[in-house]
C-alpha cells in the first residue's frame, strides 16, 4: 500500500532525528544549519564546556539531610553546590545532567530533534505558532526561536508558559501518579521570569514573537490566547502538568503538527500520555529522541 504524503513527511522526520553519539558540522550546511548548530553548542554549553558539575545526590545520609535543608537557602541567594568536575560531553549529549550555567538540559539529540520539527512544519506550511509548557531557564524556547528567525518566519509565536517559581506540590488525591513526586522541593528548578528574559537576550532573540504565559498551568492555559498550534513541546515533569498541557492544547494542535514530551521516561508523565491517548484514540505511534523523549506527528 503506498504511502502518504503526511506518512512520508513523518518517515522524513524520523530519519533525520539524531541516532549518533555525537553530532558535528558537516561540510555543505546551509548558512541556516550553521548558526543553528551553534546555537545548540551554545545553549548546552558544549562549545565551551562548564568548569564545575552541579552536586546532584551526596553518597550518606547526614550530608543528603544538610543537602536537602541548605537547597531553599541557596536557591534564594543564587548559590549553587558544585564540585570541580568538568561536565561530561557524552551526558550532556544526551540531556542527562542538569548544567551549572548552560541554558537548556536536554541536550543535542532533543534540540535536533526541535529543529527537524519546527522546519518540518515550516517546509510543510503547517499552520500554527510554538509552545515550550515549563521552560527552566528558557534554552529550548529560545531555540524555538532560533529557528524560525534563521528561516525568516516572522508569523509564528513561541510561547513560554511556566510558573517560574519550579513545579507545584502534587495533589495526590486528583493524581495519584504524582503522590511521590519531590520535584516541588528542588530550588533550582524555579528560575524567574526575569532570568528567562535575560537569556533571550544573550542571544539578542526577545522580541515580539516571543509570549510568557506565567502561573501553574491550571491557571494560565484554559484561558491562553493561542488560536493554533504546529509545535507542542511538554516539559512538565509530573502527570497533572503534562496532562493540563494535553488537555488544553492538543485540541489547537494543526493536522501535520508535533508532541514533544521531553519527559516520558518519568513514570508519572509517561501515564498522563499514555492515559490521554488512550481517551481521545490517539494511534499515532510515538518515536523515540533518545534515552528520556519521544514524540509524535498528529494526523487525524
């Protein structure tokens, strides 16, 4: 049975989602290709490689405890506890330590990824603008926005919604796939408005193509002014983030439009999708990115 036009456009798309260890320059790159590969070098920090690692888990228990009380503390004064360790190339490829100073955590393969959707749509004239739900200190988003200005899109938005002040206490009665979820207790997920802005600017990208929904997603996206969307990227961690995400977006996502769920190899958000999938019928197959993300294209 031949194939789809849209059938042949996923195809495309999942072969050009990173599969290697490393990903380099190659000769012959569009002018576009070049700068957005250095931005992902950029954003990740592995153009210039961070100095320190972030101390993620003290080995006993005493020091776990002192850990744990100081977090608030330092957060508040923008302290971070780091050791003289350089980050690992290979792991920061990969999205899988959290960076002392690099804008984004979720590494080159996912930021591949990013971008053969976002030119996916643009090439296909799929309608629609973009969506990061949680952006920690913005890298993703300001990557989204990257690319559209590399192909002169000027029609597009990319919005940011994110309570900037980390994730919500879970509330195990309505999600009980949340109960466990300490997410709420890390201080250095919760980066301000301010700080976002500041990083769009570094990148000289804060413009009025870029939006910030602020407050608990709950709150902000029933009520978000968004008519359409070709790019759906959920960073929310937990299940009733990922779920209010789901909810109330996927409806405005275009036929040929893409999920991104950067956290489904959590076990509470991998339930939300699975659980949101199986309610509305949803039989497009999800793809994987790399060890923790996958995705897919909406087609009916």
């Amino acid at each position: 049975m031949p194939m789809t036009q849209d059938q042949r456009s996923e195809e495309d798309l999942v072969q050009r989602a990173p599969t290697s260890e490393t990903e380099n320059a190659e000769d012959g790159q569009s002018p576009q290709e070049l700068y957005l590969d250095l931005m992902k070098k950029c954003l990740t920090r592995l153009l210039f490689p961070e100095k320190y690692s972030r101390i993620m888990r003290p080995k006993t228990v005493p020091r776990r405890i002192a850990w744990r009380c100081l977090q608030p503390v330092l957060a508040r004064f923008q302290v971070d506890v780091v050791q003289r360790v350089p980050a690992d190339p290979l792991a920061r490829q990969e999205g899988l330590d959290w960076p002392v100073e690099a804008e984004t955590m979720i590494g080159l393969k996912r930021l591949n990824n990013l971008e053969a959707c976002i030119t996916n749509v643009i090439r296909r004239g799929i309608p629609g603008d973009l969506i990061e739900t949680g952006v920690w200190r913005g890298g993703a988003s300001i990557f989204m926005r990257a690319v559209l200005k590399a192909y002169r899109d000027q029609e597009r938005l990319v919005w940011l919604a994110d309570s900037f002040r980390g994730l919500p206490k879970p509330n195990a009665r309505k999600y009980p796939a949340d109960a466990r979820d300490t997410l709420w207790k890390i201080a250095t997920l919760a980066v301000s408005v301010e700080e976002v802005k500041e990083n769009f600017r570094r990148y000289s990208l804060l413009d009025g193509q870029v939006r910030f929904l602020v407050g608990w997603f709950r709150d902000v996206l029933p009520e978000a002014p968004i008519k359409r969307l070709a790019v759906l990227r959920l960073d929310g961690d937990m299940y009733e983030s990922t779920m209010d995400a789901l909810t109330h977006l996927y409806p405005k996502l275009s036929l040929g439009g893409y999920v991104i769920v950067d956290d489904y190899a959590l076990a509470n958000c991998r339930a939300a999708v699975e659980d949101f999938r199986a309610r509305h019928g949803i039989t497009e197959p999800l793809q994987p990115i790399d060890q923790i993300a996958k995705f897919w294209q909406r087609l009916t």
